[in-house]
C-alpha cells in the first residue's frame, strides 16, 4: 500500500479548507455515530473473538466512551472553535486580542489492543472534531477489531479524510517515517520511545498515552468494603489488562491480614471463572507467558492457578512482596495484584516518588491530610481518591500522563486543544497611536517606556 500516496490526498484535501467547516465536521461526526450503531453486533463479534469481551463490558468501557465523545463534540463544538477574546496590554492599545482554534492538519492515531476500540476511536473523534484529517492505524494485536474497524470506517468514509491503515509492525514503521502534523499514540513506554524518536525526526508533536505502575494506598483510615469492592474490580476489569488499573497495593502493616480477606471476600463474590462473560482471556500467547512468570507461587495468598490453552489466568494476590521481586520489576497489565506494606504515610508516599511517575495512582482514606498530601507530594498523570479507574468517565478532566507514563491529554475540549493550534491574533487600530516605540530614542521615552511595560 502507498502510504505516501494516502498522506498526499488527505493533505490536498486538508488544504481544501473543507474540513474547516463546522457543518463538515458535523456531518462526519453524525456518520460515524451512524455507522458504529448500524454495525454494533459485527463490533461485539471481533472484539469476542480477541479476547472473549462481552457485550456489556464492550458497551461499556468500550463503544459507550466513543459515543459520548461523539455526543460532546455535536454539542459544544460550536463554543469549542470559537475565537477567545483575551486581555489587550497597554502598550498594544488601542487592540484587541483574540485566540483562533485551527486544526493542525494531517493526524495519526495508532491505537492500542487492550482497549481496541476506546483507545484507537476516541482519539480519532477528537482529531476529527477540531477539523483535521486522520489515518488511524489500530493495533494488529487484537487483529479481528483492527479488521472491524478498517472496514465500517473504509467503505463509507473518503480516504483523503479519513482512512484506517491495517498491518502490524512494518506497516507502522513506515508510516512513521511519513510527517505528519500530530501523532498520537497509546501503548507501551518502550514502544512510545520508538514513536517519539521516529516523530522528532520530522519535528511532528506527539502525545504518547503510555502506562506505568499504578500505586493504590490503603491506610488505616480507609473504608475496607468500599476500597476492597472498588479495587478487585478495577484490577480485573478486562483481566488486568488496562493502563490505568491498580498495578500494586501499598497498605498499612497494622491493618494488611484483613484488608487481604476483604479482598478475597471479592474476588470469591465476583467469581471470575474462565468462561465468565465478565472476565476476559489475556490477549495472546506472548503475554500470557509472561504474566505466568512473574507468579511466585510461594507469595501468592490467593488464586495462582492458571488454564493454558483458554489463556485464563485466576485473579491473583501476591502478598509479603517487595520491591525486588519480578513483579515490581515492569507494568503488570495482568490479574496479578501484588500487596507490599509502609509503617506511616509518609513512607508509603516515598516509595511511590522513588519510582517512575505513574500513569495513575489511587487513594483510600477518609483523613483530609492524608488527602491532602496524597495530592501535593507525589506526581501522576491523575487518578481517585476512594476509587479506581473512574477518572477516565468524566470528560471534563483531562486524561494523560507525566514523565515517563507520557505528555499530552485529551478527553472533552482537551482532546480538542491537543489536536489544535492556538492562533494568536492582536488587531490594532489605525490612529492614536503615541511615537514612543519609533526612532530617534530619548530619555523622556525611556522615562515613559518604564512606567508603561
């Protein structure tokens, strides 16, 4: 395929000025929303066929997601594209000064398999929302939702504004020597380096979703029922396999032995069994091998077992763990569920800072300072406080890493800016202007010049 040749059209077409248009990106918008419900069931089938999700947990955290975004952008896009009066300075006066939305360009998405669908579409919208063209490239991992996706978008979408490109790491690689205006990518950190080496090379801007280590802190002041009930199953929602999920636990040594019954509690209430319809198959051979590894069978409190051929593996609890163990080595992205301990607050809040800045990180506590410093003294992308994940539901925060977990967000009008430029526009008037900037320089002006800048 000539990826060049795409890239060319979607530029002329860019270029056109068409997708400028509100009532265009309207129109697209109200199509796609369209064509994802007229082929909702064909959806439910390839991602089954990846990775065993249902269809509510399909709906759910999958199409539901990319049917707001839809929905928001209809609303607001409007208000969204509108120039932005600012403040005018005294020495531009008599102006005004605006800010002008434009769309950068020529977009990349590449998405990610965990969430085929939320993380290759939702990213795709925002592009097309803020008036640019997009070649979305999902991941070959989950091959039967990338197919899903290739064809309801190809067979009713123009090429030159938007196209979805199949294939796996070949196919990405070349695409990345192409320039583009913004590339967006979610995965992993070491693949987001490659990205991010292969944009700086055309000077493209990036946002790179990556993941990390998710820390959650249970102390002693911590409701066990809510905490235990909200991280058993943000943890083994779609079988660990998500980036913001509780990676490990960090709890208060006096109050461990029942924290851990009230997890299992749980686990054993939410019956995760392998032909479950609420617990997913790990994706492929690869990475179940790998989840398998970082079991160790002498730390493991509860679960352990494990089915090779339906790639199912038990919600597991690794307890006694420290930081030099397998497990606490790299992002689980697995039903594994390591369980270390801290003396006080403020050394649990230090092991944290100690590591990698995490895509997500989570407190339960009902003490305001424990909040408080929670918030203040550890740096992540975002996360909950007597909660799990649910961050991401509320478009009006900004979803994104720091650090090593990534750069750049979007969700609602983030998801907007980032695919935005801001112009910056200051239009003055023609008369009553004062001579102070123009030659020849004297003391009175500089006198002058002092007092006004």
């Amino acid at each position: 395929m000539d990826f060049q040749n795409i890239l060319k059209e979607q530029r002329e077409f860019f270029n056109s000025q068409k997708t400028k248009n509100l009532s265009f990106r309207k129109m697209y918008l109200e199509k796609l929303r369209d064509v994802i419900l007229k082929n909702e069931e064909l959806l439910y089938e390839a991602i089954s066929k990846d990775f065993g999700k249902s269809k509510f947990e399909t709906y759910a955290v999958e199409i539901s997601f990319v049917l707001k975004d839809i929905d928001y952008f209809l609303k607001n896009l409007k208000s969204l594209s509108r120039p932005k009066r600012v403040g005018t300075n005294i020495a531009n006066q008599f102006g005004s000064s605006k800010i002008h939305p434009e769309p950068l360009g020529c977009t990349l998405v590449i998405g990610a398999w965990n969430y085929p669908y939320q993380l290759s579409l939702s990213p795709m919208v925002a592009a097309l929302a803020a008036g640019n063209t997009c070649i979305l490239k999902p991941s070959e991992i989950a091959e039967n939702t990338m197919k899903a996706m290739s064809k309801i978008i190809n067979e009713n979408f123009p090429k030159e504004y938007l196209y979805v490109i199949e294939g796996g790491i070949e196919e990405t690689t070349e695409i990345l020597k192409l320039k583009f205006d913004k590339i967006f990518f979610t995965g992993s950190t070491k693949v987001g380096k490659i990205v991010y080496e292969a944009a700086a090379k055309n000077l493209t801007p990036v946002i790179l979703e990556l993941g990390g280590k998710s820390p959650v802190i249970v102390t002693s002041e911590a409701n066990f029922e809510v905490a235990s009930k909200r991280i058993v199953w943000g943890k083994f929602l779609n079988s660990g396999q998500t980036c913001v999920a509780p990676d490990y636990i960090l709890v208060d040594e006096k109050v461990k032995d029942s924290f851990l019954d009230s997890l299992k509690s749980y686990i054993q209430k939410f019956n995760y069994q392998p032909d479950s319809e609420h617990y997913t198959r790990i994706i492929n051979d690869r990475n179940f091998d790998r989840l398998i590894n970082l079991i160790d069978q002498d730390k493991v409190f509860f679960g352990g077992k494990y089915d090779v051929a339906k790639r199912f593996i038990e919600p597991t609890i690794m307890n006694n763990v420290t930081w030099d163990d397998a497990v606490m080595q790299e992002e689980i992205f697995g039903p594994i569920l390591p369980v270390l301990t801290f003396k006080n607050f403020n050394e649990a809040l230090l092991q944290i800072g100690a590591h990698e800045k995490p895509l997500s990180a989570y407190l339960f506590t009902n003490d305001s300072e424990e909040k408080e410093n929670f918030i203040s003294k550890i740096s992540f992308g975002g996360g909950c406080i007597n909660d799990v994940a649910m961050h991401l539901s509320n478009d009006s925060l900004p979803f994104g890493g720091v650090g090593n977990s990534g750069m750049g967000n979007y969700h609602g009008k983030f998801g907007f800016e980032a695919f935005s430029h801001q112009k910056s526009i200051l239009d003055r008037a023609t008369w009553g202007e004062p001579d102070l900037k123009y030659p020849p320089y004297t003391e009175k002006k500089l006198n002058w010049i002092k007092k006004l800048l």
